[in-house]
C-alpha cells in the first residue's frame, strides 16, 4: 500500500530535550515536506526536500532541522524542543504529474513540549 | 496580507444543498492549484486538483479565475460525509518548492 508514515505519533517531552520526528514514504517520491498546523494559522511549510541531500528552508525554519540522506527517508529534528513548538506536525511526499504537483500526506504527530 | 485567503466559515448546509467555497492568492506568479479535504484530528488529503479550464469529479467542480486571482469549489448535493474542512493549496512554479495553503474553509451538512 502507498503511503506515508510518521513515527511517534503522539509525543509529549520536555523543554530542551533532543527529539526526532521519523517520516518514511514507499512511493520513490523526489519531494518530501515537513509542515506544522497550528489553530488559526493553517498550515505551514517547515522544511522541504527535492531530492536527496538537497534540502531547502520552508515559511518557518527556525529551531528545526532536517536531513535526507535516503530517497524514503526525511526526519525531522529539534535540537532543543521549546513549548512552541508545540503542534501538529505532517510529513507530506510529493510526484509531480502533468506539471501538477500531488502531496501525500503522513497521518500526524502531535507533540507537547512542556 | 496572507498569501491565501478563504473564508473559514463554518459554512452549515443541509443535506442536498448547493454550496460554494472561494479563495483568493495574491501571488500572479503562481502555477499550481488544489483543493485539499481534511477531517477533524486527520491529514489532508488531495480532493482534486484546479485546471485552467476548469474541473468536475462527480458532484465537486473547481474553477479557476487568473484575471481576478480566485479559485472555487462547488459542491453540488451535499452529503453528511461531506463534512469537513477544505483547504485551498496554491504553488509557484520554478526553483523553489513552498505551497502555500489558506486555512481552510469548514462545511457542516446536517439531516
């Protein structure tokens, strides 16, 4: 089955400490993103990736990381949690058909940073 | 100004109604148009996408209008599974890769 997978789903830590959000997709895609959803803000583009080792800063970076060093894989990383940080996150894949662009999306993490 | 506008409604319809949803971008450089579904709690998932020409799949159509910058939906005979929120996802074509979504429009069908 096609799909997009995130691991933890549900992750409550504590400021500060090192936490990776995994994200796997088996579609041989070239695009993955990380996005972030807040109440009210919708959604935005943390990171992106258009190939392997080719990664790119999305709308809002800071205090996140990312590395793509297989097709499949796209982690993402925050080095020092802080409480606002604290969101939905999704790993989304993407192909790009016709010239349109069609992102799948993994099904959630939801994170609390105390 | 956000780059992509909709109205967050809800938008409360019931069963067998006609409704409408609009959104605006700003950017006239941008290529590539969708409207998204996404469920309470769930991840978005591609409704369908806007061509130039416009698009039917069933009971959903998507128009877009270049000159005034808007892309819609309509849906036609709403169901109760129809309930949820549509986001309108807009990207601009060339080295960078950054859509941008608006932040939905939520659609309540009620019996």
């Amino acid at each position: 089955e096609a799909q997009v997978t995130q691991n933890p789903r549900y992750l409550i830590t504590v400021t500060g400490k090192k936490l990776t959000v995994t994200c796997s997709q088996n579609m041989n895609h070239e695009y993955m993103s990380w996005y972030r959803q807040d109440p009210g803000l919708g959604l935005r583009q943390i990171y992106y990736s258009m190939n392997v080792e080719v990664t790119d800063k999305g709308d809002v970076p800071e205090g996140y990381k990312v590395s793509r060093k297989e097709k499949r894989n796209f982690p993402l990383i925050l080095e020092s949690p802080s409480p606002n940080q604290t969101s939905l996150y999704f790993c989304a894949s993407s192909t790009r058909t016709g010239g349109q662009e069609t992102q799948y999306f993994g099904p959630g993490t939801r994170l609390l940073v105390l | 100004r956000k780059e992509v506008e909709q109205d967050p409604g809800p938008f409360n319809v019931p069963e067998g109604a006609t409704v409408a949803f609009n959104c605006t971008y700003s950017n006239s450089a941008s290529q590539s148009f969708f409207w998204y579904r996404q469920d309470c709690r769930k991840e978005p998932k591609l409704l369908m996408s806007v061509y130039s020409s416009g698009n039917e799949d069933g009971r959903f159509t998507a128009q877009l209008n270049r000159a005034s910058q808007y892309i819609s939906l309509l849906i036609r005979d709403s169901k109760l599974s129809d309930s949820a929120t549509y986001l309108c996802v807009v990207t601009t074509s060339g080295g960078s890769y950054i859509p941008t979504f608006g932040r939905g429009t939520s659609l309540i069908v009620h019996p």
